[in-house]
C-alpha cells in the first residue's frame, strides 16, 4: 500500500516520480495559479504537471521557485512535466519547443517531458528529439500522452528508448482496462489526467455510497482507486482546501469488491477527445 502523498513509483529507467500529484490544465497564468502550487508544495505535493499549450509556464515557474524558498526545498525535492504541443511536432521544432518550455519556467531541466498527443506522421520523429534531450542528460524521463496500444506499438517499433509515462484520460467511466494491462505488461507506468472527470463524477450514487462507507469524499475515493491499480495521479484544483483534501487518501485502502464496484462504472465516456478521432 503507497503510504503518504510523496511515495514514489519506480519508472523503467530507475527514476522515481510520485504516485501523486497537481495539474494546472484550465488554470491561466497569475495568482491563482501561484497560489495553488504554494499550498500544494506546503502540503506535501512534490508532483507537478503543465504542458505549452495550457500557456501558464510562466506563472508555474514563479510558483515553484518561490514555493521552494519558502519551503526550504531544493529543485531536486521537485518533480516537474511539460508536454510538447501539436504545433511543434518534429525534430528540431520539439527540441525547440523543449528549450521555450524550459525558459518560461526558469528551469534547468525537466524531470518529466511528454509527447502531448499522438500526432500521425510527426510523433516518431518528435520522440527521436526526447531521445536526444534525454540521452545529453537534459530531461529525467520521457513519455508520451494519449497514446493507444496501437500508437505504442508503432512509436516502439522504432524507439531505441521505449517511454517511462502514458498519461491519458482515465477514471471510473472510461478504465482503459486493456491500456492498463498493456502499460503494466511493457513496463510503461499509466498517469491519469481528469481522473475526476472534471468534476462529473462527484454526484454518481455508487461512489457516494462507497465514499460514505469510508468516511471519505468521493474524490478521494476515486483517487484512492487510481493509485491501488498502481496509476499515477494528478487532480487539478485551485482551491486550498482541495488540494489538501484530495491528498488525503493515504490512511484507509478500498477493498477488492469496492474497487471491482468502481471498475464497472465503465462506460467509455470521454470528457476530452478521442485520439484516434481529434483534429489534430
């Protein structure tokens, strides 16, 4: 059982990132932002998670050298993704991009950079660019976002590295269970984005009753869920009170039948796009 909010997983290049963590998708750039990653870092949140186009990497960085100094952290104490956007898919253009994402932060490195969606005919040459960045030593891992099997399997075909992160949409209506599987079999550790689907999921009468069985919210027992079928996780919130109550989800382990009960909310219902199916 992961045991407090910076336990790590074991990624398959021996790095280690946290089962939890914050995104900033939706949330613009300015003191809201800042604020929200400062009483994260306060609370124990080590994890945190942007990408170019959500255009707030600016303000992120602000965040996080203020939230170290105040904190007493290091930058090392802190493990930090960007993603690479549509637009800039392919050798040179990643590997700028790479560079734009690191200036607006203010950052020497990244410890997590991921291929933002799977682009037909560019991501492979956009991964030889992360393959690049990642053998100099310029980033700590790579990965890639919204990938299917068969994006995987193409993109690996060629790979000299294969990706140490998938993250995709995931949560009690759309399980990916044969994503899962597949990660977990190629040793590719499955993060979750919108794992509350935006919200929708607060009011479904299955979690309300297993969260009223826990004394929890049902947040936090959708969390829980995610990180007991070993997912990496990362709720998005702006208020305080949020983010240290969807924290708190290390002190109670939903059982084999609850965690079944979740599973088989599945619906394949997406609150993003589908990536066989976007216009990129």
């Amino acid at each position: 059982m992961t045991q407090n909010l910076q336990s790590t997983t074991l990624l398959n290049n021996g790095v280690h990132m946290p089962w939890f963590g914050i995104g900033v998708f939706k949330v613009e750039e300015g003191s809201e932002l800042v604020d929200a990653i400062k009483a994260a870092v306060k609370h124990g949140y080590r994890s945190i998670d942007t990408a170019a186009i959500y255009a707030n990497e600016s303000s992120l960085g602000q965040a996080i050298q203020e939230a170290l100094q105040e904190n007493n952290l290091s930058r090392e104490d802190l493990f930090v993704t960007s993603k690479v956007w549509n637009a800039d898919l392919g050798y040179e253009e990643t590997r700028a991009a790479y560079e734009a994402s690191l200036d607006k932060l203010g950052l020497e490195y990244l410890d997590l950079y991921l291929i933002h969606w799977p682009v037909q005919g560019k991501y492979k040459e956009a991964w030889r660019a992360l393959e690049s960045l990642y053998k100099e030593g310029r980033i700590k891992a790579i990965g890639v976002s919204n990938f299917q099997i068969h994006h995987l399997e193409d993109l690996m075909k060629d790979a000299e590295i294969k990706p140490m992160i998938n993250q995709v949409e995931f949560h009690p209506q759309l399980t990916q269970a044969e994503l899962l599987q597949f990660c977990q079999k190629n040793d590719i550790q499955m993060e979750a984005w919108s794992p509350l689907m935006q919200g929708q999921l607060l009011d479904h009468p299955v979690l309300q009753d297993i969260a009223t069985k826990y004394g929890k919210s049902v947040a936090q027992v959708i969390l829980r869920w995610d990180v007991q079928q070993g997912v990496v996780t990362i709720p998005k919130s702006t208020k305080a009170h949020r983010i240290v109550e969807n924290a708190d989800i290390f002190d109670f382990e939903l059982t084999r039948e609850d965690m079944d009960r979740i599973q088989a909310l599945n619906a394949d219902l997406r609150v993003g796009p589908d990536p066989d199916n976007f216009d990129f």
